[in-house]
C-alpha cells in the first residue's frame, strides 16, 4: 500500500469524530444554500468515517511477558 502521508486514527477516534458529526447534523437547519453544503459534507464524512471503522481493526490486547 502506497504512504501518502495519512496518519492512522484509532477505532477509538473514528467513532469520536462519528458522534461529533452525527450530533452536529442533528443541530443544522439548513436556511441556506451554504447550510445545505454542510450538510453535504457532514453527512459525506460520517459515511467516510463509518467505512474507515469498518476497516480498521481492533488492536489486539497487549500479551504479557513468558513466563522463562
């Protein structure tokens, strides 16, 4: 896979900025044409988002030390 200098966001982050945008297009009544764009955008970035958690797997649980 090619770097084009993406910084990996955790499953964590993902679903944080999800809610952010999600609770953000709840609050906007477009009166605009510039409303209507954001919403757009949001309601783009939240399925983004959705296909990123889709992607992104769980980091596995840390393992302990063997035992010697």
């Amino acid at each position: 896979m090619e770097d084009n200098g993406s910084i990996p966001l955790s499953r964590r982050t993902i679903e944080t900025l999800i809610d952010l945008a999600e609770n953000r297009l709840t609050g906007v009544t477009p009166a605009d044409p510039l409303d209507a764009r954001e919403l757009d955008m949001l309601q783009s970035c939240v399925i983004d988002l959705k296909v990123m958690k889709i992607n992104t797997k769980q980091a596995p649980a840390p393992r302990s030390a063997p035992k010697s």
